[in-house]
C-alpha cells in the first residue's frame, strides 16, 4: 500500500502567505486531505494544522486539543467575545513562540467533512486553536501578533528558516 505523508511547510515558503480558497463541493479527496492532515498533526505534536501548511491551498483545517478530533472545511468565525493571550507556537515557524491576544469565545460556522452545515462554539484553548488555523487560510502567521521587542528576538531564528537547508549543506 503507498504511503502518501504530508510535508509540514516552514516559514519562507509562500504558501503560507496565500489565501486559500474555499472548498465548493466536499470531495473524496477533500476528506483524504483531511484524514493525512490529523495525522501530520498527531506525529509533529501539534493540536491544530490547516491545510496551506501542508502546501494545499484550501479552506480545510484540523484540531485536537484532546477533546475529539474536528474536521472542519471553510470555517468562518461569525461571533466572538473576550480576550485571551496565549504563549502560541506553530509547527510551520519551528523554535517560535509569541504571545497572542485572541477571543475568549468564538463562535463558527463550517461544513463538516461530509459537505453538511455544522456550527461550533469554543472557548479557551480550543477557541484560540480555531482562530489560529483560520488565520493560516488567510496567510496569517503567529509572528505577525510580535511585539517590536519579540520581532528583534526571533529574528535570527526566522532568518534560518527562511534560508532552508540552502545555507548549510554540511550537517555535523
Ligand atoms: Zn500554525
């Protein structure tokens, strides 16, 4: 049986800029996509993915924060109430971590992986996850939240990532 895995894109790859483009019929394919996806999640660690950061540039995310597995395609958040900051990291900026003023609550519409309406409400951490894959579909990334200080930090590391491997072939 072939084995299809997902590469994690990093940042410097310009998928992770695009805006991804809505789902019009859920597909065979689609739901593949999205089997491959909670499993990329699972092995790096993460409790959310979307799909621009498997280099698929579709409405489609993923999250587990150890409550149940959603699936969720063309998400919109259409309410949200309170604030929240979390110490966010991201499989797609390894090494970085910012603190990210959210919602509290928010409250999203989406289809589920069958193409059928589904309506979410989340709190807290599952809320934050949410709002940060929705912010992968529209080529926003956790470091566009750093403060002028935290931008100075990470800028070395961000520096590596976007050069790749190009930059140092010889691994000792
Ligand atoms: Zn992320």
């Amino acid at each position: 049986m072939p084995e299809t895995r997902l590469e994690i894109k990093v940042f410097g790859d310009p998928i992770l800029r695009k805006k991804a483009k809505p789902v019009k019929k859920v597909t065979a394919g689609d739901r593949e996509i999205l089997s491959l996806m909670a499993q990329s999640m699972y092995e790096g660690g993460g409790i959310g993915l979307a799909a621009p950061q498997v280099g698929i540039s579709s409405q489609l995310i993923v999250a587990d924060i150890g409550q149940g597995l959603y699936k969720l395609v063309n998400p919109v958040i259409v309410k949200s109430q309170g604030r929240q900051a979390i110490q966010e990291g991201c499989l797609s900026v390894p090494g970085v971590c910012i603190k990210v003023k959210r919602a509290k609550q928010v409250w999203v519409e989406a289809l589920d992986e069958n193409g059928n309406p589904l309506k979410l409400e989340a709190k807290d951490l599952l809320a934050c996850v949410l709002q940060h894959e929705i912010d992968h579909l529209k080529g926003k990334l956790i470091i566009d939240y750093a403060t002028l200080m935290e931008k100075l930090r990470i800028k070395r590391r961000l520096s590596i990532l976007k050069a790749g491997n190009k930059t140092c072939k010889l691994k000792l």
